[in-house]
C-alpha cells in the first residue's frame, strides 16, 4: 500500500507546487514563480520515473497527474507571462493568448492519455516542456516593444503542443501508477 502510495505523493506535491507558482505570479513574483515551475517539473520527472522502476501504472493516476500538469505548466506559465508581457495588451488580446497556451496544452495532454510515446517519441512537445519554456522566457522580461515576440514564442509554443511532430521523450512513459488498492 505505502509503495503504491510514492508516486502519487509526487503527484500531489506537483499539484500543490503550481498552485504556489500561480499564487506568486498573482503578487508579481515573478522570479519565485518561475521556480516553482522548475520544480515541479522535477516532481514530474521523478514521480514518472519512480512510478516506471516500481511498475505501477494506472488510468486514474494518468488523468490525476495530467490534471496536475495541466495546472502546473499550463496555467501557471500562463499567467506568469500575462502578468510579465501581456496584461499591456488590450484585454482581449492577453486573454485570448492566456487561453490560447492553457487550451492547447489541455489538448496535448489529452491525446497524451489517448496516444502515448511510441518508439521514444512524443507527438507534439509536451506541456511539461512549453510550459518551462514559457516560465523560462518570462524571466527575460521582454520589453514593452517587443510584445511581438511574445506573442510569437506563445503561438509557436502552443501549436507545438498540438502539431504531429515527433520529439524525442527523456525516459520511456511505460507506466503511469497504478491506482487499484490506493
């Protein structure tokens, strides 16, 4: 029971590390919020990891942990960037790319539980990575000029997410926790 129990402690952990992150990026902190993304993507990786050594795997814990990517680097990285680059923006144009990023990285993360990685690939970049790329681009702090970049690295990040392309997957996603007896 305990050792079923581990990488859902990761899970959760993550869950409530993009909460965090968007309750900084709420305060303007910007750089805090940033980081807590970084680590929740680190709970990420080794919940995922530990999950696959113990072979545990489950529909449940896919769509929990997907839930929790959802927040953490969809959400969270949304707002950082809205509160960095785009609340300059009409607020149409800012909500509107805020969506844009968190509805395709839904999307992505549907097909995910729908289509895993096959021969070490994934199809379309994961919102694990386009949402520390977003959180890592917002520390630049583009300025107010270039709100045009911004808006491109936030389309192309987006479409990213849900485009055929193949990309290389850092470790093998062969299980995904079990959930029976939990």
């Amino acid at each position: 029971m305990v050792k079923k129990s581990i990488p859902f402690v990761f899970v959760a952990a993550g869950l409530g590390i993009g909460m965090v992150s968007l309750l900084l990026a709420f305060h303007r902190d910007v750089a805090s919020a940033v980081l807590f993304v970084a680590i929740a993507a680190l709970l990420d990786l080794f919940g995922g990891y530990i999950a696959e050594k113990l072979e545990l795997s489950g529909e449940f814990a896919k769509e929990l942990r997907s839930l929790s990517e959802l927040i953490s680097f969809g959400a969270a990285p949304s707002i950082i960037i809205y509160v960095v680059a785009l609340r300059e923006l009409p607020l149409y144009g800012g909500t509107v790319l805020t969506g844009l990023f968190m509805v395709c990285g839904a999307l992505r993360l549907a097909r995910f539980n729908v289509k895993t990685c096959q021969n070490r690939c994934h199809i379309g970049l994961p919102i694990t990575g386009a949402g520390c790329l977003l959180s890592a681009f917002a520390l630049w702090n583009p300025p107010a000029h270039l709100v045009v970049v911004t808006v491109l690295v936030i389309i192309g990040l987006s479409f990213l997410m849900i485009s055929t392309i193949k990309i290389p997957a850092i470790r093998h996603n062969k299980a995904v926790y079990d959930t029976e007896n939990v």
